[in-house]
C-alpha cells in the first residue's frame, strides 16, 4: 500500500479505533465500523487489514481482552465477570481466547505472568490520598498509536 494511501486512512482509522473502545461493552458491527471511517465495508475490510496487519474483529476482540488483562492485573474481580464483561458467553470461552492472543490463562496473567500487567494498589483501609489541583499553561503531548497485530 502507498504511504500516501496509508497516511490518509490513519484519520479514518482513529474515528474508528475510537469508536471502538468507546463502545467496547457493545457488539458492533461491521457496517457500522466502515461507515465510521466513510467507507464500504467491503473496502473498509480490506483497507483495514492490509494496513494494520488483522481483521477489525480479530482488533476489536484483542482490544476487549487487552482490556480484561488489565482488569486481572488491576483489580480482584472473579475471572468469569470479567469474562461476561468483555462479551463472552463464558469463562471457557474467554480462557481460550485469552490463551491465544495473551500466551497464558487469565489466572496465570492475575498472578503477574504476562509481564505487562501493573501491580496491584496496596492500601491499607484507612489510608487517606491527598489530592491536588493543579493549574497548567497549555502543552502539546505528541503520541504515535500502533496499529496491527499485539505481537
């Protein structure tokens, strides 16, 4: 694909990415993915996985269990809430799919396997957080969002 082609799918691919993790808690569908990029959905299809290297659903369910990582890491939530949570009918079925994009289980990943995972906040009952409002001069934060597969 020309990097022209690329550079003027990268807007429409962020409207769509968004769309996305905005609605993560949703079943969206194909058509309307491409219709937030302005395209039809067979080229959308197409364009979207040449240029990030999956297909939008195999990217929309790795973002729902990039997301559930974070909630075994982060929080103490039973793995098959989690699981219902991030749209699968059951536990087993989110183990396994968690297996492959993940390489290891969710209880593996909640005990720290998977590397990426934060610690756990560590706060005795009663700690109290002391909190500040800040005001600051406007600053521009440059980011760069990959886009393929996890790996």
């Amino acid at each position: 694909m020309k990097p022209e082609t690329l550079n003027s799918f990268a807007s429409r691919a962020e409207r769509v990415l968004r769309l996305i993790t905005d609605h993560l808690d949703e079943s969206l569908s194909l058509e309307e993915l491409a219709s937030a990029a302005d395209l039809s959905v067979f080229h959308f299809h197409r364009v979207w996985r040449v240029a990030t290297g999956e297909p939008i659903m195999e990217t929309v369910r790795r973002l729902k269990l990039e997301r559930a990582a974070h909630w075994l890491a982060t929080t103490d939530r039973p793995i098959t809430r989690i699981a219902l949570q991030s749209g699968f009918a059951s536990s087993q079925s989110f183990a396994h799919a968690f297996r492959d994009v993940m390489g290891c289980t969710p209880t593996e990943a909640r005990i720290g396997r998977l590397g990426v995972t934060a610690p756990r906040p560590e706060r005795a009952p009663d700690a109290t957080m002391s909190i500040e409002i800040v005001s600051l001069e406007p600053f521009a934060i440059i980011a760069k969002r990959h886009m393929g597969p996890y790996t």
